[in-house]
C-alpha cells in the first residue's frame, strides 16, 4: 500500500489550497481599494458641482441686490428694496457652505475668503449708494455706482478663477485614478486565471487520489476476503484490542467459532470471557494480562463453551503492536484445535491400547518360552526314558509309535523354539552397536557347529564389514541363513557355504529400491544345495510357508521370515535367487553409514 | 572338600522335574547326597537354620510359587554364610532377561533344563564336577550359560 504517497499528495494539496486563499484575499484587497478610491472620486466630483453651484447662486443674490438696488435709487419705491434686505443672510449661508466645502483645499479657501471681502465690500458700496440717493447727493451716487460696477467686475473673476480651479483638481484626480487603476483588470485577470488553474489543477490531483483510494480500498477489500475465508477454511478467527481506548473488533470467523452469527454482538472484553470455560478463565486472564506487559508468550490451550454448550478446545497466541504514535494493540488469533485435541487424544488411546496388547504379547511370549515348554520338555524326557528302558518290551507297531510320537514332539519343541525367535525379532529394541560382523558370524558357526560337523560342510568367508547393529539378530540371520543351506543340501554331497562381502551405492545396485539411504553393505550367502524354482522367491519369506513337505525336510517355514524381519528392522534389503539343483543365492543389503 | 559326598539340594515346584532329578543322581553313581525341596520359601527357611548343612551346589528353578528363584538368589548372595555355595540357575527358560539378570545378581551358571534324560545326566554330571573356584574366576556372560 502507498500510504507515504498519499501523505505527501495531501501535503501537495494543502499548498495549492494556500495559495487559492491567498489568490481570493488578493482580488478582494484589489477590488476594495478600486471601490474606495472610485467612492472618493465621486465625493470629489460632487464637492466640485456643490461648490460651482453656491458659487453661482452667490453671484444671481448679489445680481438680484443690485437690480433691487438700482429698482429703488430710480423709482424711490421701497419694495424694491426687497432682495437686498434678505441678500446679507443668504449670502452668509452660501459662504458657510463653500467654507466647508473648501476646508481641505488651501488655495481654494483662500480664494473664499477673498471673494467674502470683495462681496461684503460690494454690499458696502450698494448701501452707500443707496444712502446717497436718498439725500439727492447724484455726483456721490454716480462715483459710488462706478465703484459698486468695479467690485462687481472683480467679483466675476474671482469667481472665474475657483470655477477653473475646480475643474483642474477634478481633472488632476481624474488623471491619478487612472493612472493607478489601468493595469488593475489585467492583473485580476491574469490572477483568477491563476487561480482557476490552481483549482483544475487540485481537481485532478484529487481525483487522481481518489481513483488510487478507491484501487487501495478494492484490494483492502480483496485482502479482507480472503483473510476471511482462509479464517473459515483454517478454522481460526482473530481478534483486535485497542488499549488506550479499549475498544474491540472480532473478525467474522471469530464469532462463527463461538457458534454465534458474525457480529452477532458486542465486541468487548466481558462478552468475549462469557464463552470461554470457567476453569480456564483465570488461566486466560492471566495470560492476556501478561501480552499487555508486552511478554512474548507461546501459545496457550483453553476451552469455550459454545453458544449451543458445545464444549471446544482453543488455541490462542497475541501480540502487541505499538504503532508510531504510541497506541498499543493487541492482536489475537484463535484456532479451534478441538478436532487435532481428539486426535491425540485417539492417538493415546490407541497407544495405551497398543502398549496393553504389547504387555499381553509378552505375557503370551512368556508363556510359550515357559509354560508351553514345560509340558513338552516333561513328555520328551519321558519318551527319552521310555525309548531308553522300556523300548523291547514294546511290540513292533508300539515301537513305530513311539518313533513317530518322537518325531512329532521334536517337531513341536522346534515350531515353539522359532516362533519364539520370530517374536524375539519383531520386538525392536534399539540397542544398535557397532560390531565386527565376523565375530557375528564366527558365533553363528559355533552354534550351528554339530550339524556342520555331521553335515561335513565347508563355509568360505571373506572378511566382512564392521556395522552397526543389533548383535544378536545378525548373528541370528547368519545361523539361521547357513541351517538354511544346510537343510537344504543335496543328498550325498558335503554342503559348501561362500560368504562374500561388498560395498555398493544405491545408484550402483538396480535391486536397492530408489529413495532409499545411498551407501550399503552387500553380503551374500551361496551353496551348492537343492535350490528352488526362482518363482517362489518372494514367497520364500512369508511365515509358515514351505516348499517341501515336512516329512523330506524339517523346516517350520519360520527361519527365512525371521531373516527378513531382522533385515528390515536394520532398514535393509533381502533377496533370494534360486536355481533347482544348484543352489541358493541370499542376499543381504545392510545400510552403512 | 573333606566329607565324603557332595551335597545338592534343588529347589524345584514341580514334582517330574525332582523325579528326573533324584533319578538322574541315582544312575549317575556318584557319592552325592541330594535334598529337594517345593519352593523358595522352604529351601530359605532350611538354608536359614544355623545348625543346617549347606550345599556344596544349590540347583534353584527360577518359576516358583511364594518365593521365586529370583528372590532366593538375592538373599542368599546378600548372606556372607552361603558364600561357598555354587549356585546353578535350574529352568525351563533361557530368555535373554533371565540370563542376564541371574548373571548380575551373582549366580555361577544357568542351565537350560533338557528335553531328555541322557542329556540331563550328562549335565548334572559335568556340573557338579565343575570346579567352582576355577570357574568362577573366569566366569563372563558368555560361558555363564552351560552348553553341552
């Protein structure tokens, strides 16, 4: 999962977010300061007109005064004189106005206050003039009127002049707004752009992301599932704790062990500890208290009871993960090892039943070694001291009963004798040492030396490996392979044994079954016996099986299996090889080390 | 030895075996004086008499009810009184357990009781002219069990 990368992504998108932020807080200080400063502009703009305005009512007042004036030095008639008695309060208010008006502007407000002293002077002259009618005094009157149409003169001036004062400071404004403000909607312009192309930008970063959250999200998705499943299929479930704000998630199969639907109720601690067993709740409490101090633990064994009081046998392990910013959790798995629990439980059972079958083979082993043979050997002893004493005083049939009771005691005193050695080889004790298997066969030899002797057989040996064995068994193969051979000799001819030794490799040998041990010992036993037909070979080896009928040759069909039970017990091969007339072929494969 | 017979004494359960026994002395014509007795129990309490004649060769069969041979041959190796006693296991069996077990608590020869009367005269004659010092001092596993 790129879970770096989309952090570094999101680190990506806060930038571009900043930066559209302050693209906004930019136009919107533009656009104010625009607003403002048109706002001040057309302040200005109408202060000028007020001012033009007052200017030419004070200039129609003292127009009015002055004909009303003229009205009443012609006509004496006083009603004339009207405008001239309201022009002093009108024209201090226009003077009040324009005072304002002009307030901030230095050479205007001077330009007032001179036009106050000329129009004031003016109002003089007027009523003067107006004095000098009424007392007849006319040269007076007509050098005042020259004087009044003077002032006047200079009154339109000055007048003249704020009016084109106005208009150039309009003008100078005009001039300023527009040198600040002519590159403004191209900068704003070219700054939305910027921003537009910031917000597509973000867009497709974000969709990018969104696209990969939502594969992630997909493959957490798969992930989860098939978590789910191997839960079902292994039979196990997990569980999560979340330490510091103790908060709990089972997964589905955890619930499904406990016997309930998945989610069925509450993940927490107390709902989890109602199933498990009550002998076994402290035992589990002590072990998830000791996961917390963080001890790793091995697994360890509960039972459940289910919700349907089924009785399971679970095996838990936890771990606790501590992740970067210092949370603990505490993960769990359990497996339900009810099934494998009664396996070895069966397993022991059939042990304990093996081991009590065991104990009888032996009872019954000792019984044959002892209480079968002691009967047998009391009858034998008495035959033997019949047969010695009391012989000639049987008739002839008598006598021929007795010699076949003989035989056949012999006969059983033999079966017993290797059926006991046959048991004596399937018990595998696991005594192995190292031997010379010369002096195995030396020993063989020695036992079978009466009969070697009677026989006159010749046994040629080459020398034979050291191995590690059980003694007493190969020594038993090897007597048991020679009174093989001396059995089975031909009639009249002295039985001659060779005994060959070898080592071979397992790829060497095509009689070495493949995946097997790679390095063997190879001894052979051949004679100059009867032989046999190659087609009995295998069966040769089977217990109780026989060639010959007992009456020609005294074999219990017990000697050969003994052989193959000591070989395999020594994980080795055994083969025969027969020709009818001229003789046998034993051969023994012995792992080496 | 200064008396005039040898002294056996077999302790054996089993009535044939001492019939076999006592006859097989008694064809053997050697001066021997031979006592039997039922099981471990009455051989130990004769044995354990102080005024008792001891045996110059004690014949004990392993397979005995109240007290086995096994027993017998501990207490009497555990008795310094019974250390001239030649002590031949007499049985039915020759496992290997019984051999070796006979071997290590001490007994001086195991014999493998015959499946005919020659062979048991054979046996009983050979072994009570075994001399058991000799014997004894050479005595191993291997030779420990008699073959004739």
């Amino acid at each position: 999962m790129k879970f770096t990368g989309f952090l570094q992504k999101s680190l990506l998108l806060k930038v571009l977010f900043v930066i559209s932020i302050a693209v906004i807080f930019f136009i919107s200080g533009v656009t104010y300061k625009h607003l403002s400063t048109l706002s001040d502009s057309s302040i200005d703009v109408s202060r000028a007109h007020e001012v033009s305005l007052q200017l030419e009512r004070l200039m129609s007042q003292l127009r009015d005064a002055e004909t009303g004036s003229r009205g009443y030095i012609i006509t004496r008639d006083s009603t004339h004189l009207e405008p001239y008695n309201y022009v002093r309060i009108r024209i201090e208010a226009s003077f009040s106005i324009l005072n304002h008006l002009t307030k901030n502007n230095e050479v205007q407000n001077e330009n007032v206050a001179l036009l106050e002293n000329l129009v004031y002077n003016r109002l003089q002259i007027m009523e003067n003039s107006i004095a000098f009618a009424n007392a007849n005094k006319t040269e007076e009157l007509q050098l005042n009127l020259l004087r009044g149409k003077k002032t006047m003169d200079s009154i339109r001036n000055c007048i003249a002049t704020m009016s084109e004062l106005e208009t150039k400071i309009l003008s100078i404004r005009q001039q300023k707004y527009n040198n600040t403000f002519s590159n403004t909607p191209i900068l704003i312009y070219i700054i939305i752009l910027i921003g537009l192309i910031l917000s597509v930008l973000s867009f497709v970063k974000i969709n990018r992301d969104v696209n990969e959250l939502k594969k992630a999200n997909n493959q957490l998705s798969i992930a989860n599932e098939s978590s789910n499943m191997a839960e079902i299929v292994g039979n196990f479930g997990s569980w999560q704790w979340e330490i510091d704000n103790d908060k709990y998630s089972f997964s589905d199969n955890q619930y499904r062990l406990l016997g309930c639907e998945p989610q069925s109720f509450e993940a927490n601690f107390d709902n989890l500890m109602k199933y498990i067993h009550p002998e076994d709740l402290e035992h589990v409490q002590d072990v998830m208290n000791r996961m917390i101090q963080n001890e790793k633990l091995p697994s360890f064994n509960y039972r459940i009871i289910k919700e349907d009081g089924q009785i399971r046998y679970f095996r838990g392990i936890g771990k606790l993960i501590t992740n970067k910013s210092g949370s603990k959790t505490l993960l769990g798995t359990t497996s339900d090892i009810t099934d494998e629990y009664n396996a070895i439980l069966e397993t022991e059972e059939r042990n304990r039943e093996l081991e009590r079958s065991n104990k009888e083979l032996t009872a019954f082993n000792y019984a044959a070694s002892h209480d079968l043979q002691e009967p047998l050997r009391k009858i034998q002893t008495f035959i033997s001291r019949l047969d010695d004493n009391e012989a000639e005083n049987l008739s002839e049939s008598g006598k021929d009963y007795l010699k076949r009771i003989i035989v056949a005691a012999d006969r059983m005193r033999n079966l017993i004798d290797d059926l006991l050695q046959f048991s004596r080889s399937n018990k595998i004790e696991k005594n192995f040492e190292t031997i010379d298997l010369n002096q195995l066969l030396d020993n063989a030899k020695l036992e079978l030396s009466p009969t070697i002797e009677e026989k006159k057989a010749v046994i040629l040996s080459e020398k034979l490996p050291e191995l590690e064995v059980i003694p007493f068994q190969i020594q038993q193969l090897f007597t048991n392979l020679i009174s093989n051979s001396l059995k089975y000799s031909k009639e009249n001819v002295a039985p001659e044994i060779s005994i060959t030794a070898a080592k071979v490799t397992a790829s060497d040998d095509e009689r070495i079954p493949s995946a097997s041990k790679d390095k063997y010992s190879r001894i052979t036993f051949r004679d100059n016996g009867i032989g046999f037909e190659q087609e009995y070979a295998e069966k040769i080896f089977i217990l109780f099986n026989r060639l010959h009928n007992k009456n020609e040759y005294a074999g219990t069909g017990i000697g050969l299996a003994i052989c193959r039970k000591i070989v395999e017990n020594h994980k080795g091969y055994i083969f025969a090889d027969g020709e009818p007339n001229i003789g046998a072929t034993f051969t023994i494969y012995l792992p080496t080390a | 030895m200064n008396k005039e017979y040898i002294h056996i004494i077999l302790a054996d359960d089993d009535e044939d075996d001492r019939l076999f026994f006592t006859d097989a002395f008694k064809e053997l014509k050697i001066s021997t004086k031979v006592n039997t007795f039922n099981d471990g129990v009455e051989l130990m309490h004769y044995l354990n008499d102080p005024e008792a004649v001891l045996p110059n060769v004690l014949f004990l069969d392993l397979n005995m009810p109240k007290k086995n041979g096994i027993e017998c041959l501990h207490e009497i190796k555990n008795n310094a009184r019974f250390d001239n006693i030649a002590i031949a296991i007499y049985s039915t069996s020759s496992s290997e357990e019984d051999i070796e077990e006979t071997f290590v608590i001490g007994a001086n020869i195991y014999i493998k009781k015959p499946s005919d009367f020659a062979s048991l005269k054979k046996i009983l004659s050979e072994v009570v002219s075994i001399n058991w010092q000799y014997h004894t001092s050479g005595l191993n596993k291997d030779n420990f069990l008699l073959r004739l």
